[in-house]
C-alpha cells in the first residue's frame, strides 16, 4: 500500500472575546483584526457555542439574526480555513457570556483552554444602548422604561438575549465563571477603550503573545447606537423589511452594488442622531439593581468600578 497520509487537525480559536454585547466589541473585533499575526472569523459572531440546536427568540427580529449562526461543528471550522497559518485565530460571538452554562462547557468540549476576552461598560449606559439598538434597527416599540418593566414582568422571557437590557448587565456571575474555567481570562473595561484605545489594544496583543508595538487605526468606532431622524428613511436600508428589499433592489440596478452600498450607508449616516438621556429616575433605579453585582465584580476583577455607581442619565 502507499504512504498513508497524515490527517491534519482544523485550525481552531485560540483565543475569543465573549462579550458583552454593547461594550465595545464590534470595534476590538476590527482592531484586533488589524495586526499580521492575528485571524479573525470573516462572521463576526458565529454564536456555535451558544445556539447549537437552539430556536430562535420570539422577539422582532430575532429569526432573522438566528439565521446567520454557525450549527455544525463542519460550518465552525470551514470559517477558519484560511487562517494563513496566523499565530492568534479568533472570533467575537457576544452572546457567549450571556448563555455561559452552556457555553463553557461547549467551549471546553471543542476548543480546550483558549484565552478568553471580556470587554464590559457601565451596565447602566449597556442597557440604555442596547434599548437604543433595537430602536434603530426599528424592532423595539416601546419606551426604555415600559421596555425595562417588560422585562421585569417576563413579558420578554422567550426573547434573544439582546432584549434582555437590564439582566445582560449582570457580569459578576458569568465573568467568575469563566475566570474559575478558563486558566487565561483577561477582563477590559469599554471605558479604557474609549479613552486610549490604542493602549488597550496593545495590552490584547501582549495578551496574545503576538508583537504588542504593532500600532492599530482606532479612528473608527463601530456599531454605536443612534436612533433615526426619520423611521421611513431608515427603513429603506433595514432589513428584512420589505421597504429595504425593494429600495435595495432599484439602488443596484441603477448604480450598481458597490455604489449602492455605499450611497446607502452615507444616507443612513446622515439620518442618525445620538439618543436623548435615560432621565434620571431610569438611571437611579438601575443603579440600585446593579449596586451589589457592581461591588461583586469588582473584587473578581480587582478594578475600582464605584464610578460606575456616580449618576448617571445618559
């Protein structure tokens, strides 16, 4: 018979940012992706670990975010092939930390002890942001504050996790978990980034063992939350509303896709406007909820976070 030939192992994650949704990650995901040494999954976040063999939520709109997860282990892998034999692979899927006690076993299933990534922001300004995410992707309806009595009531208990404003904050719990299963854990705070995101950056790669005097473009900040002018407008370039189709398919016929994009992002741009505060009577009773969680953290992660208990409206 012939040489037998040697299997070679798929290229796996070494290292993934877990979350938390609304902290930043969207942005380390492209920073991070900026350094030679490093593979980021081309699908920001395949949520393998979180909804295999899962159902989606019964919010608005969360079928249509459901059907761009990862639910065979083959699809995992193939996102990773062209890893050109890059030293640190990764990926960002937010929802891994919100749904630990079943990913962190997944995780250790597949993948062993990778290093682990969690950026967290002031759960009040998280919460307020993410209410303001889905107000303009035009799926949440109601008021922050009938939102957060919703999800107190458990009006929105079948809903994806990105409904869930005031108990995604909840990070003591799930960042200690991880801590206690992981041998590598390294914990950052949205605030660091936005006051010197090249510094913190910088920390990841060493984190990595990758070269850390590489010099990211932070000028950009993704996927921050603003809340349209105008609805209708807005809703020409959303999906899966039957407006953005329609809108979609005269903008490539007379100009093109990559016009059309960007044409459609400029307009887009230009429609969004920065929310107004949360009042400070939401934010009061949100610092209350949090208070002992906030004072819990803190020691897991050995940050002073009482700045995160000063007032706060925005």
């Amino acid at each position: 018979m012939g040489e037998n030939l040697k299997q070679i192992d798929p290229v796996l994650p070494n290292f993934l940012i877990v979350g938390v949704a609304k902290c930043g990650t969207t942005s380390l995901y492209y920073y991070l992706k900026q350094h030679p040494d490093v593979f980021m999954s081309p699908l920001k976040e395949p949520k393998f670990f979180s909804n295999y063999k899962t159902t989606p939520g019964k919010g608005a709109g969360d079928n249509f975010r459901f059907k761009k997860n990862i639910n065979s282990f083959d699809d995992y892998v193939k996102l990773f092939k062209t890893n050109n034999g890059k030293e640190a692979v990764g990926e960002a899927s937010v929802d891994t930390i919100f749904y630990f006690e079943r990913t962190i076993p997944a995780i250790k299933s597949y993948l062993g002890d990778p290093r682990i990534i969690i950026i967290l922001r002031n759960p009040i300004r998280r919460a307020y942001s993410a209410y303001n995410f889905l107000v303009r992707d035009g799926y949440e309806k109601l008021s922050f504050k009938n939102a957060l009595i919703a999800e107190e009531q458990g009006r929105r208990a079948e809903y994806s996790f990105v409904w869930q404003y005031r108990k995604c904050g909840l990070y003591a719990y799930p960042v200690h978990a991880f801590q206690t299963n992981f041998s590598r854990v390294k914990v950052l705070l949205y605030d660091d980034l936005m006051r010197d995101a090249i510094t913190l950056v910088q920390s990841v790669y060493a984190f990595l063992d990758i070269d850390p005097d590489f010099i990211p473009n932070t000028e950009h900040r993704y996927n921050t939350s603003t809340i349209p002018r105008w609805r209708l407008l807005n809703n020409l370039f959303m999906k899966p509303k039957r407006l953005h189709k329609v809108a979609r398919k005269i903008g490539r016929t007379i100009l093109g896709m990559n016009r059309w994009i960007r044409l459609r992002d400029r307009i887009r741009d230009m429609n969004m406007q920065k929310p107004l505060p949360m009042g400070s009577e939401i934010a009061q009773q949100l610092r209350q909820f949090y208070h002992d969680d906030i004072l819990k953290l803190q020691d897991y992660i050995g940050r002073d976070l009482s700045f995160w208990l000063q007032g706060e409206d925005k």
